[in-house]
C-alpha cells in the first residue's frame, strides 16, 4: 500500500503552464510545493499582511483575529492537496488519521471564533488590554522590533508549527502505513474532553462578564465575584484559567496523531512535530503570569485567589475565598 502512495504522489497531476496565466502559475507552484512549505510561505505572507494593517491602524490584535483560523487552514491543506492532483487511474488511499486530527482542528476553529467573535474581537477596534499596556512602558524602537518579530512573526509560525504533527501522519503514509490504533482513540478522546472542559469554562466566563455588565448597567449593589471582578465559582473555583487548560490539552492531543502514525517505533513518542506544542504550552505560562500580574494590579483579591485555586490543572478547591478575604481584614 504505502509503495502504491508512493508512486501515486511522486506522479501526481501537475498542470502545464504557458507563463500566460497567472491563476495557472499560482496552481503549478501550490501543486509542486510540499505542503509545510507551502504553509510557512503562507504564513509570511500572513505576518506580513498583520504588521502591515498594525503599522496602519496602530492597534495589534490583527494576528489575534486570525489565531482560531489559519491553523485550520493549514491542518486542512495537509488533509484535500494531494486529492486536487491525484493521478488518474491511479486508486486514491485516503489517510483515515489525517482526516480525523484535520477535523477535530476544524471543530476547534469554529468554536474558538465564534467565541472571540460574540466577544467583540472582530470590530476594528477591539484590542487586547496587555499591548497598550506594554506598548506604553517600551521605548519606541523595542516596541517595533517586538512587534514585527514575537506579536506578527513569531506567533504565525506558532500558529504553523502546531500543525505540524498533522503534516507528519501525512508525510507518514508514504514511508510507512500505519493503521489506527489505539494512540489515534486516545487523542481523540483527550481532544472531545479538553473540548469540553475549554466550551464549559469559556461559556460560565461569558455569562459572568454579562451578569456583571448588566448588574453594573442597571447601577445594582455589587456582591460577591460581581464586587471582585472575577469568577470563583464553577470550574473557576478548581482552576484559575480551565479555558486555557483545555487550549493545552487539546493541541497536545493533536500531537498524540503524530506519535500515532510512527507507532509502534520507539522515538515516535518524542518526535520534531513536538516543537510546536512545547512553545505553546510557554507561551502560555509567559503569557497566564503577565495576565494575573495585571489583574492582580486590578483587582486586590485575585491575590488571594491564586492562594486557594490551582492556575490551570482543575484541582479540589482550598480555603474559600471569602474566609481568606474575612481573615485578611
């Protein structure tokens, strides 16, 4: 089987070009283009297009508007590519592990922008709190460079290399088949769990946020987490960030496909796709601790907060917060 692939994709369709279409040119090079590669190129040209509308708007969130997107259009090229050009005659041998990691990304994009959607994130003038906020305490010329090279540069080719794991179980295939076995169950009842946890997590933050603006509106007394500013309750009272415990989880479940595809070979567990994941998951311990500094700065409690509650691992809650809060005045 992987022999028949093989020859399949080393004599895949391309089209002829007669340099006198450019639309032809664009198809040729994409069908002869490996498909990371092609990603990486894709993803230049999307920092590119983000530090350009930054430079224009002077706000920089543009990489933010993308985040929940681009991976799944990665995750899906490396899935329908080689179907555009597959040769004829030839029997076309889907990759069951592709498809499923592929699919679980494209649930996860949805449900992600969706949400950052009904938050506003798309209006021109919607920005996250924390760039101004560094923006103004970082000399010009820093603050330029950062911005081209870690919010424009750096965070699109984490958007691609999380992907990655998805490129290696199709890259996989032509060495080697692999059928589904039972790593390829486990990332993906890992992947629907952490789904779960970051929906529930990300739906009882959304209805705080609109009890609190509305009770704020309607000028009532504010009690309890509507007095702190944050939510305690629900899984909040067992994790300080299960939204962003699920965000980890998940890509590290999608990571698990790429083990999958190399198993039972005693290196696919630490393999190169791994990259990705291991900046995410940096990524969010830098950015969590410069969240809670921030909010911390805003609301006095949070301190206390962060004594009773785990920060991202739900764990059995500590001392109620408003012990803690009694004992401290």
């Amino acid at each position: 089987m992987a022999a028949l692939l093989t020859a399949g994709y080393n004599d895949l369709q391309l089209p002829n070009s007669d340099n006198t279409s450019i639309f032809l040119d664009m198809v040729l090079f994409h069908a002869s283009t490996d498909p990371l590669i092609f990603a990486i190129r894709a993803c230049l040209f999307f920092s590119f297009v983000c530090w350009f509308q930054s430079m224009a708007t002077g706000t920089h969130s543009w990489v933010d508007r993308m985040w929940s997107i681009v991976p799944v259009l990665y995750s899906l090229h490396y899935a329908i590519r080689d179907m555009l050009y597959w040769p004829k005659g030839v029997s076309f041998d889907y990759v069951p592990r592709v498809y499923i990691a592929s699919a679980l990304v494209l649930v996860w994009g949805i449900r992600l922008t969706y949400n950052f959607y009904r938050r506003g994130g798309y209006s021109l003038d919607s920005e996250d709190y924390r760039w101004p906020y560094l923006a103004e305490r970082t000399p010009m010329g820093i603050w330029f460079v950062f911005n081209i090279v870690f919010i424009c540069l750096f965070q699109h080719l984490l958007l691609v290399a999380i992907t990655v794991p998805i490129y290696m179980a199709w890259k996989a295939t032509f060495a080697e088949t692999t059928p589904l076995n039972w790593i390829d169950a486990v990332a993906t009842l890992l992947f629907l769990g952490a789904l779960a946890l970051e929906v529930t997590a990300d739906q009882q933050q959304w209805i705080f946020q609109e009890g609190k603006k509305k009770a704020i509106a309607n000028k009532e007394v504010l009690t309890g987490d509507y007095k702190r500013g944050f939510s305690t309750h629900g899984l909040f009272k067992y994790s300080r960030h299960p939204n962003f415990m699920g965000e980890m989880t998940m890509w590290w479940s999608i990571y698990l496909f790429s083990v999958a595809a190399g198993y039972p070979s005693y290196n696919a567990w630490i393999n190169p796709s791994i990259v990705g994941v291991v900046f995410l998951t940096l990524l969010f311990q830098g950015s969590t601790l410069f969240t809670e500094y921030l909010t911390t700065q805003k609301y006095p409690s949070y301190k206390l907060y962060k004594k009773t509650t785990s920060r991202f691992l739900p764990l059995p809650a500590g001392t109620s917060l408003d012990e803690l809060e009694k004992k401290s005045k």
